[in-house]
C-alpha cells in the first residue's frame, strides 16, 4: 500500500501512486477496463485499444494494494518516501473527482522539491483549476475520453496512443516527453504491433 518504488522503464528513481484500474476513472471511454476486485477478472469495455495497466491486476496484492490506496486517497495522501524526487501520479486510475484531484494540489504544494506527473482523462477538473497547477505538477491530457473537446478548448498538452508511426510529435518510450512542460506526443499502442 501507498507509494511503490519503481527502478526500471523511468529515467531515474521514480514513485508510483496507483489506483484500481477502471473505477477511478471517471472519463474514460476508449480504453476503459474494469478489473475485478476480488476475482481479477477483467470487463472490457474498451472501444479501440484495452487500458495496459489493467494486466497487472490480475495478481491478488497488485488489487489489494490498489484498492488500498483508493480507500485512504479518500481521506489522504500519506508522506512521501524519504528522498522522493520524484512522483508518477497514476500508472493505475485517475484523478476520480474534484475534492481527490484538488487533494494533489496542495500535496504538490507542501512537496515543491519533487516533480509530480501525470496523464488523465478527468480533463474537466483539471480546467476548473487551470490556473492554479503547481509548477512541480506536469499533466498530459490523455485523448479517448469523455471530454476531448477540452484538448483543444484550452490548448493542453495531450497524448495519443497510435497504432502506426507518426513523425509530427515526439512517441514517448518511458515517460520522458510526459515529464516535460507543453510537449504533446505520441504513445504506441502495446497490445499491436507497430507499422512503419
């Protein structure tokens, strides 16, 4: 339960704080996937392409700790690892209201000397808060949910997951483009192979 440690597929030592798949994710559309909480199985509801962190519930304590993390998310946040540097909000979930999402706000806020990311799909708290986002907090709006229109209404950095090579934006491997201020990008697609 809480932040997980991560070594591999990051640039430096990173923390993740994750959600179960699905149930936190308000805004969903295109990669929606609900995984069970006790059985792990999954119900895919996906239009175009299944939601990746899914397959990592189908192990007992990936579930529990998810859910774990939602239950105290609802009251809050807990400290920081000792020499965080570094935070990935949400390889699992996202922001799943307005209090939650607030919530990160001002966590970013008491933790200025850590950089915080994250991708969503909740486009719609995000620009309730447009101009009060801490400088420490990098967010890429995710495209294939219920309020792309946001995107383009106000211009927010955003990433899309492509089934074959693009060349007009950065495709980000590990989360490197995503951790950078206003650079829009491009994800592959993990479950097709890639055309080029």
């Amino acid at each position: 339960m809480g932040f997980t440690k991560k070594t591999t597929y990051y640039s430096g030592i990173v923390y993740e704080w994750n959600l179960p798949t699905g149930w936190t994710c308000p805004s969903a559309k295109e990669c929606l996937v609900k995984v069970d909480k006790l059985t792990g199985k999954m119900d895919n509801k996906s239009n175009a392409y299944k939601c990746y962190s899914a397959s990592a519930e189908r192990f007992p304590g990936v579930r529990t700790s998810r859910w774990n993390n939602l239950e105290q998310s609802k009251d809050s946040l807990p400290p920081l690892p000792k020499k965080c540097e570094s935070v990935r909000i949400h390889a699992s979930g996202d922001f799943y209201s307005q209090s939650y999402f607030d919530k990160w706000i001002d966590y970013c806020n008491e933790n200025k000397d850590v950089e915080f990311w994250a991708y969503t799909k909740s486009l719609n708290y995000w620009v309730r808060r447009i101009n009060d986002i801490p400088e420490n907090l990098t967010l890429t709006a995710s495209w294939g949910g219920k309020h792309d229109n946001l995107i383009t209404e106000y211009n927010l950095k955003s990433a899309m997951v492509i089934a074959e090579m693009k060349y007009d934006k950065p495709i980000d491997y590990n989360d490197d483009v995503a951790r950078q201020k206003d650079v829009s990008f491009y994800l592959l697609d993990n479950n097709k192979k890639i055309t080029k």
